[in-house]
C-alpha cells in the first residue's frame, strides 16, 4: 500500500514538474517576443508582458503570467539592437 502511494506521488511530482516547465518557457517567450518589438511598441497588439524605462536606453520587461521573470534590457538607438543585462524571476 505505502509503494502504491508512493508511486501516486511519484506521478504527481512529474507531472507537476513538466506543467511547470511548460509556463516557465510560455513566460520567457513572452519576455522574448516584447525584447524584439521594443523599438516598435506599438506593433505589439496584446502584449504579454509590462514594459517599464529605466532611463538611458536601458528598459525593464516583466511576464504577466507565471511564474514572474524579469529581463534588464539595453536598447540601441543605432541599430535597435537590444542587449540583456540582467535576468531573474520575481517571487511575490
């Protein structure tokens, strides 16, 4: 009986793991799709992410899903070429 339920939560652990991974790759393309249309903001429809400035071309970008992750971003006027500098996950 005890092998049984710890099968069950064997299970459970896996299947918790892969859903996890699942929203952690859904929340860094997010991420990755605002990091490309920074310079153009306005060409994203429904972001799915906050875009802050933080002055001197350098922006901060947050998932609205979860889990949280935050990317620092440098953007280059020039050649719009954007630069991470920083990367994290925001545990609330």
């Amino acid at each position: 009986m005890q092998l049984e339920r710890l099968a069950a939560l064997e299970v459970m652990s896996v299947n918790t793991y892969a859903e996890a991974q699942k929203e952690f790759i859904a929340a860094e393309q997010s991420l990755f799709e605002c990091e490309q249309h920074l310079s153009n903001i306005a060409a994203l429809e429904h972001p799915a992410c906050y875009i802050q400035s933080a002055g001197k071309n350098i922006w901060l970008i947050s998932s609205k899903s979860k889990p949280r992750l935050e990317v620092l971003i440098f953007l280059d006027e020039k050649t719009n070429m954007t630069t991470r500098l920083n990367w994290r996950q925001n545990f609330e």
